[in-house]
C-alpha cells in the first residue's frame, strides 16, 4: 500500500462526503426508539495525521439527538473518516498499520514527518488490528464473510488485499467493510 494516499487531500474530501451522506441517511431515517425527528448534536474532534490543510468542517464528527423530551436517544453515524474513538483518521490508521515490512528507522522518520505518528502509536495500532478487532462480535460475524480467511498476523494488509481496484478503491472498500466498528449506534444494528 502506498503512503502517497494519505497526503491527496482528495482522499480527504471524498471521505468528508461519504460521510455526509450517511449522516444524512441517518438523520432521514429518523429515531430508532420512538420515530421521532433527530436534531444536530454533532460534537468536535480534533483528527490526526494529515498534514494537508482540512475544512473546518473535517474535525466535526456528525452525531443526533431525538427531538422528543422523554426520548432523547442519541444516534451516531458511522463514519469513514474516524475509526471509533481513535485520534487519528481511519485511513491513517488503516495504510499505515498496513505496511508490510514494518516500521523500519528510516520508515519512522517518514511516516513521523508524513502523519506525525511515533513508533508505539504504530505498535497499538497494530495489536488492535491483530488482536483486539478480531475479538469483537462485528468481526466473528463479518469475518467468516471474507474467504479465504484472513490470517490476524496479516490484517490490515491482507484484508485490503481482497479489494478490487485501484489504492483509493482499495481503502474505501475496507474503511466501508468496517464501518459497523465506527460507531456504538450503528453497532447496535448490526448486531
């Protein structure tokens, strides 16, 4: 996988509008509690590991709150852009976590002054790729739908290998995979 992705700011702006659009799928289809109109409760984050200069908007994370008093439910979106909780953006952590050969000194350096990302940050990226993703329930359903099955010392890489196309294609494919994972609302749906 390449690493030039992460530094088109096209990426960015193709992720900002996916995202868009499914919040705004998810505003339409209402609260899932009572039915009621969901009204704008998006709230800031502040996304790492793009050096290209981000709308305003980027660091928005979309989120809903049910208009009814006794309701109040809230309703997340997912989201291509942020992976969970996680501070970085999900395409960082995805093609960087990727990376094959592992992070070499002179790799570090690069994808220091790249994403500005250290060493341990990779390393806990890694481990919850290989370890703690495969535990949850989104990946015992989903995972048994990729075949061959992808070994967990090779995720993310071998996962986005099972994408057809071209680097992008490739990466908007798995972050939509795994959007399930970015959000407790719609992990709740899913399961």
């Amino acid at each position: 996988m390449d690493t030039a992705l992460l530094a088109d700011g096209r990426l960015y702006q193709l992720l900002q509008r996916c995202d868009d659009d499914l919040a705004a799928e998810c505003r339409a289809g209402g609260c899932r509690r009572c039915h009621g109109v969901l009204h704008s409760a998006r709230y800031p984050r502040k996304p790492r590991g793009c050096r290209e200069q981000l709308s305003p908007e980027y660091g928005w994370r979309s989120s809903f709150c049910c208009a009814e008093r006794d309701c109040r439910q809230r309703a997340t979106p997912p989201s291509l852009r942020f992976l969970g909780r996680k501070v970085y953006l999900g395409a960082v952590v995805v093609l960087i976590a990727a990376l094959r050969c592992g992070p070499t000194p002179a790799r570090m350096r690069y994808l220091e002054e790249l994403v500005g990302v250290s060493r341990r940050t990779v390393g806990r990226w890694r481990r919850w790729w290989c370890e703690e993703l495969p535990a949850t329930p989104f990946w015992r359903a989903a995972g048994g739908t990729v075949m061959p099955p992808v070994p967990r010392s090779q995720l993310p890489a071998a996962l986005l290998e099972r994408f057809a196309g071209s680097a992008q294609e490739r990466l908007l494919g798995l972050l939509r995979f795994i959007l399930p994972i970015t959000t407790g609302s719609a992990m709740a749906q899913v399961i």
